[in-house]
C-alpha cells in the first residue's frame, strides 16, 4: 500500500515538500490542502506586487517559466493533489485522519494520513486597538488581501497612507506605496529605530535618514498606536503624540506562528506559540511533521530557539522535510538569520546579530565599523559601503555583521560570505582572512570585510579607540558643556569650513604633518579625531599615542558616517 | 637600538606589510626601495587604465581620497623611508645588509637590516620566439609599460592587436582594447580552452561565445605563437595555423614568481622557482621575510603548493607580514583560489577547483552545473545565471565552484559564500543548507547555489543522470549514427521549431502531459531529455524512471545553455 501523506498550508513549504517527496516516492499518494484559493505563490513578493515592479499576482505564482502553479498544475506536473478553499478542522492522531471543510460549498471530509506535514505558516500580528478592524486597515501576509490593497490604490482612492510597523515588510510598503504610486507614506514604530533587532541604532539611523531623504516618508519612532478612527473606512490613526489623517493603513507589525491545529491536535507549542519539532522537523508526534512560518529554530549564534519567519527557510526545509517524509533522514543544523532588504536605491544587510541583541543575549560584545568602497577605489562606478561587524569580547568570535549599501548584491556578497561561515563559530582572524573573489570591478584588494576583521582585531587590542557617530552626535550637541576638541586631521579643503564653523572645537591639522606639527596639539583636551573615512584618524590616533597623547577617539566612518547618518555640521542656523 | 626593516618591493605587499610595522611599532626604522619610479598602485588596475575606465596613471596610486602614495607620502603619513629607481643588487645575509644601485646615479649602498622582506614580485612569462623583443610587444604587468601602450594607443597607431593568452588578464585586455578603443582585437591561447585550470571547458565555451558576440573579438583555441615579426616594430604574428597582421602584440601568458635575490642570497626556492616560506612567511632565514606574487601558497583544497599571484593575497599577507615584523605572531593558512574577472558585460566566478582540474590533481569528481534566475523569477530584472559545482565522488565533498552572470556582484555573493567555507571541507549538504541573505531584489527564495547543491545531491545519488551541454553538442553533430532521440518536455510553443528542423530525433512532449502519453515515449532509444533550464526535464526523467525507461540523460541547463554555449540549432542552413 503505499504511502499516504497529507500536506495542510500549500504556500512555501508545503509545495516544496511534495514535490521532494513525489521526486523520492512517485508511488507516495499526497493530498495538498488550503484555505485560500491562491496557492504556491512568492509571498515575499506582495511588495513588489504592490508597488507595482510586478503587474499581475498571477506573476508570483508561476514558475521560472510561466506556468501557473495551481491545483492543476500539481495535478499534471506534480502528480499531487490539491484542494483548495479547504480548511483542516481538526487532526484525529489516533486514527490519522484530518477533518476538513470545503469553504465554498461547506461540506466536510475525513482525509487518512501516514504522515502529515503542518505548512500552517504565520498570521499577522493585528493591533488590539479600536478601529483595527475597520475597513482599509490592512496587513500584506496573504495575496489575496494583497489584490485587495493594489485595487484600492489603483482606483486613486488613496492619497494618504500609513504604515504601521518598521520592519523589513514595513520598510518595503513605505517603498511600494510611495515610490511609484506617489503616496505620501508615514511609518510609525513603536521602538527607538527602524528594523529593530536587525541591525543597530547607528545604521538604522542612516536607514531612516535614507527614507527620509529618497522616499520623502515622515518616521515616527518611540510611537504607540492608540487606536483607528473613521465613519466605516479608517480615515485617522491616533498614537500616543499624534493623529495622522490616512486612507490607508498597513500593518507591518510582525507574525507570529500558526500553531493552533497543532494545539488542538495536543502537539508540544513553545512558549513562543510555535510548534515545536526535532532536527527532522517532527513534532512530538513522529508522524506528524512541521516546518517553516509556524516553527521556531536553533539559532547558530545563540543557541537558543529563535523565530525567523522567511520564505528562503520555509523553501530550503520543506526540501529537508520531503526527504524526510519519504523515508530518508535528513537534518536542519539551524539558522544564523541572514536579512536583506531593499528599500529605495538603499540595501539592507544582516547576519547574526547586532550589538543591542547581543547585549541583550548575553554576550559581551562591541563593535567595529568601517566605511570603504565596495570596488577598488579607481574603478568609476565605485560607492561607499558601511559594514559593522559584532564581536563577543575578549574571545574574537564574531557575533554578527550588518550593513548598508547602494549596490545591494555587492552588500549580500559579504553578508553571505560571513553567513556561510557563521555556523563554524568564526572569529576576527577569519574575517581578516577570508578570500574573498577580487577584480577592481568588484571590490577593493584589501576587500572592506578583511578591513572591517582588521579594525575590529585593532580595537579587541586597544591599537584604535573608536566613537562612533551615534555617540559623536550626542557629544557634539553638548559641546558647551564638554571639554572636547575635534582634531580634523584631513587636508584643510575638507576641513577649513568646520574650523570656521566651531573654531572653539575644531582643529586641523593634517595627518601627514602631524609629526612636525604635534606641538599645536591640545594634549589636555578629550581629542575625538575626525577624517573622511576613519582610516586616516586611527593612523593619527596611533602617531598620538606614540606622542603620550592618549586621551583620544578616533570617529569610525569619518565624515561619510557623518553625512549617512544625517548629522549635517555645516547646515545653516535657523 | 630601534628595529631596522628594510623591504624589496613597493608596489602591493611591502607598503602594506610597511604601514602596518609601523603601527604597530611606530619607533621602528623601515627602509623601503623599488626599482621603478611609480610605487604602491594597483596593479590590478593597469586594463582599466588602458582602456580609458582609470583616466590617469597617477589615479591608480592614489587612496581613496586622492592623495597620491608617492615616496614623500610614506615619509609624511607613514614615517617609511622609500628610495624609488633603486634595485636591490644582493642581500648579505652574514652581515644582515642589502646592497642597492640608484639607478639614476649609479650611486651603490649598503642598507643594514634587522629583518628584511623580499616583496619582489613576479615577472612575466615573455614567450621563447624570435621577435618577442620587437618594438610593440609589451607586458602588462607594471604601470610604466601600461603608460607606453595607452601613449600609442590614445595617438592612433593601433588599429589591430593581438593577445597572447586567454587568461583573466588577457581577456581583460581583449576587453580594453576593443570595448572603448574600437581596436579590432585577436585573442591567440595555447590551450583549447578560455581561463584554463579557472573554469571548465564548458563555461569556457560560453565565455569564449560571449567574448565573440559582445566583443567581436576573434579567439583561437589551441594555437601556437611561433613568432613575432616586423621591422623595428611588430606587424606580425605567426602562429601554428595562421599570420595576424597586427600593430600590438599584448604578451599575456601569466606571470612567474621573482626569486632571483633570494635565490643568489641561498635561500630556498620552489621547484616552480617560488620563494618557500612557512605560514609566517619566513624564508629558510628566519630574518628574511616573503610574501605576494614572489612565493607559493598551500592550496587548502589539494593541500599542495600552487602559485596564485593576486593583489589581493598581496595585500592581506602584507598585512600579516607586518605583523610578524612587529614581533607579534600570525599565521596564514593558504589559498582556495577566489576569482573573479568583468569581460565587457559577463563577469566569471571561480574558486576552488574546476572540474578538468580537479581530474588532475587526482580527485574522483564530477561536476552539477545549474541555470537559474539570480533574483526571485517574478522581479523585473532577473537574469540567468549560470553556476557549477565540483564535487568529489564518493565523498560529496565539494571541491569547487565556477560561474557565470551578468550582474558580477551577484555572481561574486555565490563565489564568497563558498569560497568562506572551503576551508573547512564543506559537503554537498553544507552547500544544500547554506543559509543567504533573501529577498525577491536579490535571490530566489530557493536560492541558485541551494539549488546547485540539491542537484548535485540528485546526481551523488543517482536519481539526476545528466549530460551537459559540451558532451551534448558532440553528440548531436554526430546524430546520423548514434542511436539517440531528443525528448523536449517543454511546452509546444517552444519546441515546435526543433521537432519541424530535426523531425528524426526530436521530439515533444510536456512534462505534465508525460503520464498520459507515456505510450508515445520511444523507450528502446537512448533519450536526451530537454526543457528550457534542466528543472523540468528532471521531472520528466524521475518520471520516466518510474515508468521502467531508465536510458534516459538530462540535459543540464537545458535549452539555457545550449544558447549561452553558442550551439544554435535553429540557424539557417548555409
């Protein structure tokens, strides 16, 4: 008799899952069901959907070549069945069946299982506000709700919109909305930063500049959600500061896992509300596999259980999971938390994890900062890419790494390279040695991620004593009070207008005259060094030293960190 | 008494391994002396010089924020002494000095060492055929010798060149001569293939059909120089097979460690004429130091020496030689061969072993090679890229990677990924599981090189029987005898043309109708199975295996690569 296998969730993993297991197992008898009538399609790709990059939701469910994965396409090409507008009710463990419903014509049916597989994914975490329920407040997990949204702007019934929620999807809707439709986008987040958890203050506040300058968008942080207000369509939010006039709200508020058949059929939840399973993704019931949205996983860096909703894992383990239904074993390691994002011409970049989330584990770390070209620096269409790696101290081991940068492929070619090492608990050494391909149309000969191993192993030894520019901006607004100097040590063009600008503060002397000129150097002051990049000040910070001058801090970054992050010096007084 | 360092070498990895001595001892006293009178500039840069990409010579010295790294730099900013026009004539290692010749004057001198480095660099191969010394015969390995060949070029004495040697300097400059000077450019190459030992024969195909179709440029494989001939100045080049008329000849047939001074001096050198050293990069004289193009390195794949000059090594062994001066201790564990080179819009990745290498140096291997959409097959500007994978039979160890795209750094974020882990012996699954950076601008959610370790993990075991495109253009030439039928299990639109052109061996039948028209298949014959990428037509073959006709091989990249590879089966008749 031969294998029956019933797959409930037909988005990501589920398909994934029976094709593997039909490829391992042709004779394997597998029924696929979903409560949607779309099923198969790129989630990921709703923005994109959105903003209009991608013109039909049919797109986002063909294959490579255009054809559409639908029931019948899973029928013909796949040989699995799907229903769909089905919903699973109830999973009876001890006589293996699954209780569904058919949603458009109500009628119910028993479906006998040797194995069954929970695709059950995510839902959005909603607001529980007033109004959250009102018409056009909307969340962007599923595609159909996704038509719904493009088919209220595209009949120009909106103008005004709001985005609740600064995460990667919300991000990504300020970009959809606002780019191509024109709409004026406000993001509100409840935290201190945009992608919280992801990446730093110090970058997140270049992200923010960065939609602040392209998109136009207004970014309220540190900002509650009080409540949604209108006469049957939402027309105003209310935080806690403001009230912002909208025709349209998202919420981009995060998911949490769909755990609740798995509940109710008596399978292990975490706290966290996620199934939980083994490395072969069985839950507590051996027949009965989960994966993807609705799982937590072993985080690589931290050892803990983490959540990472991604369509990239849902993908990679429901092909573990198809090997695994058919017999075969095979195992899930865990995650590092590899991110990207696009937003406007800015990249997103990030692994492992950044400073405040490795306080917030534990861990004893800094971190370094480095500010180089993402190709060799003659080569003409070179950009200025920002990398900040985190390090546990004093033990070197390498934490995370996030970044921005105009060219993003060139940004993910770093963050991979460190993904893909991540889970061998590398430390500075191997990112200051790690051999990266290399062509002056692609990056530089000392590659900015041995540069940024390099700094970082300089300031694990105290040879650089950094500040970075979050700091710097704080300290700067209190220059009345504190006793610093900044010593500009980069050729006088550069810095003559910020000498004139705070010559009570300011000083410059370039670095190659620093030797002959050390006598002009206030040694009694707190010296924070100043040059374009960091690399010129931390050669100053070295000749000073050398000198007995050591109460100094060199700016990671320079004066390019100054300008991404939106410190403008040289504004005119209001 | 301070330390005395003096280093041979002032163009990559002596400034590097200078700067960073200094910082970390800045009392020491570094002497550093070249024999030509332009220093520290990337070398890597000399095509793009050439071709107009880098305006100025002087650009290529430069940093990042335009200060030229001339002698008096390093005096001003580095605190290093360089003596430029100053060639090292021996090293008396008894005494610990090195005597040197102004070139200029004439004038000879000991410099005193406590440590020395030799950063001698190579040189290149010039060919052993008469008229190799002939006027317009040039090298590109130094900056003063590119200046020469821009002057001739920019004053319109070249209409045609001819490049010896296809390898990633000569592709470049096939590329610099003809992209924007119009300079109607031969590539002449000894061995049958582009970038031997860097890719396989059948990337290197498709390489050489781009550089015909994008460049125009002419390439002939397997072809020998037998000499160069001209009066005064080179007009022709006569190889094996033909006469190229011609007003350059651009002599790129690699370069060879300079071993010279360490040789006279009793040093150990290589049987390949490379300096040896240990992983500190100490010669067989402890106070004698090498490092960069004049040394080989432990290739961590073979673990045997191999010569790998790149200015990147360069740059991240000065580094660590610096270090080592200092008095600190770091290691270096070898290479793994990242490559990646621009050839007008194609960029080509590499790293590890390619497969014919592979072969070589003894392994059991076999190669996976999958075209697939660099970003998610929905967002607007996905390309095709194409990778391989090299892998050890039984083992699954993966041995290599090599690449094509066009959009190079999203090829280079594939090649990092692996070239990261190689070190650490990574298996097939490591390659499965490998966990990048997602979102629909930069990856498919299955991403290619997850894809790439999947199928390889399909042909390990047997389940994915392939052929590629190379064994598949032999075999179709050769269709009157051998016994095979083409089964294209795309849709009709597509195939129709192929089944009109080739009614004999060609057949159709789409992937999702193969159960139901099963009956039609010919199973007596050998089937090459063929869809648009390879996906589709490994269905077709599990498929087929289920059904008991197993004499069946799946054309790997499909109806992709038979186009990338040049084989257009749909031409006119001439």
């Amino acid at each position: 008799m031969s294998l029956k296998v019933v797959i409930i969730g037909a988005v990501a993993l589920g398909p994934k899952a029976a094709c593997r297991l039909k490829r391992l197992r042709p004779e394997a008898e597998v029924a696929m069901i979903d409560q949607n009538a779309l099923i198969s399609y790129g989630g990921c790709g709703i923005p994109y959907f959105i903003s209009g990059d991608v013109s039909e939701a049919r797109q986002l469910q063909e294959t490579s070549f255009h054809m559409v994965r639908d029931a019948e396409f899973f029928r013909l090409a796949k040989d699995v069945k799907v229903l769909t507008r089905t919903k699973a009710l109830a999973v009876d463990r001890q006589i293996k069946k699954v209780r569904v419903r058919n949603l458009d014509i109500g009628e119910e049916a028993d479906l006998p299982y040797d194995k069954l597989l929970l695709a059950t994914g995510s839902r959005p975490n909603r607001l529980n506000v007033p109004g959250a329920d009102l018409d056009g407040v909307f969340t962007v997990t599923g595609l159909e709700e996704a038509v719904r949204i493009k088919e209220r702007i595209a009949s120009g019934q909106v103008a005004r919109a709001v985005v609740v929620g600064g995460g990667a999807i919300g991000l990504e809707m300020v970009e959809a909305l606002s780019d191509l439709w024109g709409i004026e986008t406000t993001l509100v987040e409840i935290q201190d930063q945009v992608l919280p958890g992801v990446i730093g203050p110090n970058l997140a506040r270049m992200v923010r500049n960065t939609l602040a300058e392209n998109g136009g968008a207004e970014v309220y942080l540190s900002e509650k959600v009080l409540k949604f207000e209108g006469r049957g369509r939402v027309e105003r939010v209310i935080t806690d500061r403001r009230t912002l006039e909208t025709d349209l709200v998202v919420l981009a508020a995060g998911v949490r896992p769909n755990a609740d058949l798995a509940r109710a059929a008596g399978l292990e939840v975490s706290p966290g509300g996620a199934v939980v399973v083994n490395s072969r993704f069985q839950t507590s019931d051996p027949d009965i596999y989960a994966g993807g949205d609705c799982i937590e996983n072993m985080h690589l860096i931290t050892g803990r259980r983490v959540y990472f909703p991604s369509g990239s894992l849902a993908n990679r383990q429901g092909r573990i999971i198809g090997t695994n239904l058919a017999g075969a074993v095979e195992e899930f390691d865990g995650v590092v938390g590899s991110f990207i994002l696009k937003c406007f011409d800015l990249a997103v970049g990030a692994v492992g994890l950044s400073l405040p989330r490795a306080g917030a584990e534990g861990f004893e770390a800094f971190s370094a900062y480095v500010v180089q070209g993402d190709r060799a620096h003659f080569y003409p269409d070179m950009d200025l890419m920002h990398l900040e790696l985190v390090v546990e101290r004093p033990t070197g081991r390498v934490l995370g790494l996030q970044g921005l940068s105009n060219k993003g492929d060139a940004l993910a070619a770093r963050i991979d390279a460190v993904a893909a090492i991540l889970k061998y608990r590398p430390t500075i050494r191997d990112i200051s040695h790690i051999e990266l391909a290399y062509a002056p149309p692609f990056s530089a000969a000392m590659d900015i991620l041995n540069a940024l191993g390099n700094t970082a192993e300089n300031i694990l030894t105290g040879q650089n004593r950094p500040i970075d520019v979050d700091e710097f901006a704080a300290i700067f607004n209190r220059r009345d009070q504190d006793g610093f100097v900044c010593l500009d040590v980069r050729g006088s063009a550069n810095a003559e207008p910020f000498v004139q600008k705070y010559p009570d503060v300011w000083i410059n002397i370039p670095q190659e005259r620093l030797r002959e000129r050390i006598d002009e150097v206030p040694a009694d002051k707190e010296l924070i060094l100043v040059c374009n990049s960091g690399v010129r000040s931390y050669e100053a910070q070295i000749t000073l030293d050398e000198k007995g001058i050591k109460n100094t801090r060199n700016l990671q970054g320079g004066a390019a960190a100054i300008k991404k992050w939106g410190l403008d010096l040289l504004e005119e007084e209001d």
